[in-house]
C-alpha cells in the first residue's frame, strides 16, 4: 500500500506547531519554579542543582536523539519525545506537590531528555523544509518556539494569580501537549530523517556517511567556526535568562521594572524570528548574521552602562533582537551539506546547550567576582569573536546558493 506524501505545506505547519509545544511545555514548568522550590523544601543552592538535572537530562537526550532519528524516522521520534515530555510533565506536578524530591527529579530529567531528543528531531526537520523551499523559513520555526514560550509564561502567570493548584496546571498542559502533538505528527512524512528510505536506491544508501566520515564531519574547520559562532550567541541568550533581572534590579530597578526589560527581551526575539525570514532572503544569511551580532553586541554593552545611561529597556530590546536570528540561521549554514546534516545539527545543538549548562554559573562566579555587568563582557567577547568567523556562513558552492 503506498502512503500519501503530506504536501510541503502541512509539513511546514507540523513542525512549526512542535516548536510553538515545545516553548509551552518549558515555560509552564519555568513559570511554576518558586513554588515548586517551596514544596519541595529546596535552599536556592539545592535548586540550581535540582534544575541542573534538567539540563543535564536535555544532553542526554541530544545524545540519543542522534541515534533515533536515523533509525526510526523523525515522526517515530517526535511522537515517543514529546509522549514522555507531556507524561513527566503531569508526574512532575504530582511528585513536587507531594514534597516528593526523588520522583520529582526523575521526571524533570526524564522531561529534559525527551525535549533534547525532539529538539533535535524538529531541528533537522526545520532544515529539510528550509532547503526545499525557496524562502528561508528557519527563522519562523524558532519563532514559534519563542511564541510559545511567551504565550505559556503568559498562561502560568494568569494561573498563578487565578490560584490554579501545580498538578492540575501541569496534567493539563502535559495531556494537552501531547494530544496535539499526536495530531500534528500526523502531516511530517513517515520516511523523514531515516538514514534509508523505502525509496532509495542502492547508489542513494552507499552515500551514507561512515562513523569516520561523520567524525571528520565534525572537525571541518567551517563546522567549528559554525559553532563557535552558536556558541557565542547561546550564551548572550542564556545570560539574559538568567541574569538580566537581577543585575537591573542590584541598579534599584523594582522587580516589576526588571521582569519589564526582560520582557522587551522575549518579545524582540519573538518578533523577529516570525517576521526574519523576508529579510534573510532579501539581505542574505551572512549578512543577517553579522548585524545580529552586532545588535546583539550593542543591546549588551548599553545594559552594562545602565549606571551611566539608563537606557535598560533599549539595550534589553536591542540585545533580544540581536539573539533572535543566531541560532536558526546558524543551523540553516551548517546543514548546507545534507550529508552531514544530522551529525553538524547535533554538534550544534550539543555546543549550545553546553553553552546553557556551563554559561550562567559561570557568569555568576564572574558576577560574584567583578559584578554581573562586568560578567556580561564574556558574552561581548565571543560575540564580537564570531563576527570575524562569519563568512563561514555563506552558502557552499555545492548548494543552492538562493541566499
């Protein structure tokens, strides 16, 4: 029986949808964190570490995700990721209502290792609908993601003040989540990311990569300067997360006026994942991603002279937009050679999530140290590094150049 093949169209709608789930589900649990905090009786040290099972479970899941995919096809992969996501989410809010610390970290990192490995599912099948199309379509992919992180951060905090209990949030969310995932999976062909196919032909299959060719993959000089621009951006982005509001509030910002900056952050990366990919095509990826950098460069350096110019709310925003556009279209440049497309988005993604693990307490220590805006320098640093890196983004010779 032959399977009819979802138009391009749904397949786009598909994973577009999975990336709007996936910002939901993390900032439902992300916007729940104080009161999960409380029930379970954790100091703020005791917390990091909590969370860091999480992030810890998302690498793992970036790991395995690498195997799955080829093997089983991105759909298999997506339905069984996000299955687990939803059902540790529901547990999660059962097992830390309870006070339960053993179970509620076996579901976080469970939750953490299943959204890793449909990161990576939905990545590489962001990729494939990027290549076929002549628009650059990325952008709106991670835009999705951004929105839906602002619409469950949005959701949770009208929850929280309707006094909706944690375990009825969470199974809801979790359920939900996994309902319409089950839903749109349906429309991302059966066959997408397996390494063979039904209809490949044996020359097709031979061009397979090797374990050393993958390898070798990885080492390509213009895979690593790839990365290392990844790297750069990731960490602005996780730095913002992470210590935007609190270094604005040690100025004497109010807490309400420091989660306002912060805000201006999220929504300039959202506005401009959703409305980029016109000026990609127009401008060009390489070009796009040097006045990122270099909006993101100057958003950074106007929040560390908050003392000097107050003007927090236009650096938090510049700094936003210049995030925004670094990681999609930096997965578009290394999956230019669809051979190796699978293991360069995997080393991608492993350097930016290295990069959300290790990046905040290590800017923290430096805080500590030298304080918070001195800290954001590093973030500065590898930015403006990645800037002299970024010809590596321009399109391969090999490959439709449209950009």
């Amino acid at each position: 029986m032959t399977r009819t093949r979802p138009s391009n169209r749904a397949w786009y709608w598909a994973i577009f949808t999975c990336f709007f789930l996936q910002g939901a589900l993390f900032a439902t649990w992300a916007s729940r964190t104080p009161e999960v905090k409380a029930n379970l009786g954790l100091n703020t040290a005791q917390m990091g570490l909590f969370t860091l099972m999480m992030a810890i479970g998302s690498l793992s899941g970036l790991l395995l995700g690498g195997r799955f995919v080829p093997k089983i096809g991105a759909k298999r992969t997506i339905l069984i990721a996000y299955s687990i996501s939803g059902l540790s989410l529901l547990s999660l809010g059962i097992f830390s209502t309870s006070g339960n610390l053993i179970l509620s970290g076996i579901s976080i990192a469970l939750m953490g290792a299943s959204l890793g490995t449909g990161g990576i599912a939905i990545n590489l099948e962001s990729a494939d609908i990027d290549h076929t199309s002549t628009k650059s379509l990325l952008p709106s992919f991670h835009g999705a993601y951004s929105t839906g992180n602002l619409g469950g951060a949005a959701l949770g905090t009208f929850l929280i003040f309707i006094v909706v209990p944690i375990p009825l949030q969470f199974a809801a969310i979790g359920l939900g989540f996994i309902a319409v995932a089950w839903f749109a999976s349906r429309s991302i062909p059966h066959d997408s990311g397996k390494s063979i196919k039904e209809d490949m032909s044996t020359a097709e299959i031979a061009t397979i990569p090797t374990r050393s060719e993958n390898i070798k993959a990885m080492r390509d000089p213009r895979a690593i300067r790839i990365s290392f621009i990844v790297l750069g951006f990731a960490l602005a982005e996780g730095a913002a997360a992470a210590w935007l509001p609190i270094s604005l509030t040690a100025t004497g910002m109010t807490d309400a006026a420091a989660a306002g900056c912060y805000t201006m952050f999220a929504a300039a990366m959202a506005i401009a994942r959703l409305a980029g990919g016109p000026v990609v095509d127009r401008l060009g990826r390489s070009r796009i991603l040097l006045l990122m950098g270099s909006l993101a460069i100057s958003g950074i350096v106007i929040v560390m002279l908050t003392n000097t110019i107050h003007m927090p709310y236009l650096g938090s925003f510049l700094w936003g937009l210049g995030c925004s556009m670094g990681f999609p279209l930096c997965v578009s440049a290394i999956t230019d050679e669809k051979r190796f497309a699978q293991t360069r988005v995997q080393m991608i993604f492993l350097t930016a999530n290295f990069a959300g693990l290790t990046g905040p307490p290590l800017l923290g220590g430096l805080g500590q140290v030298f304080g918070l805006f001195t800290a954001f320098g590093l973030p500065v640093a590898l930015l403006t590094g990645g800037l002299f890196a970024n010809k590596s983004t321009k399109p391969l010779q090999s490959v439709d150049a449209r950009r």
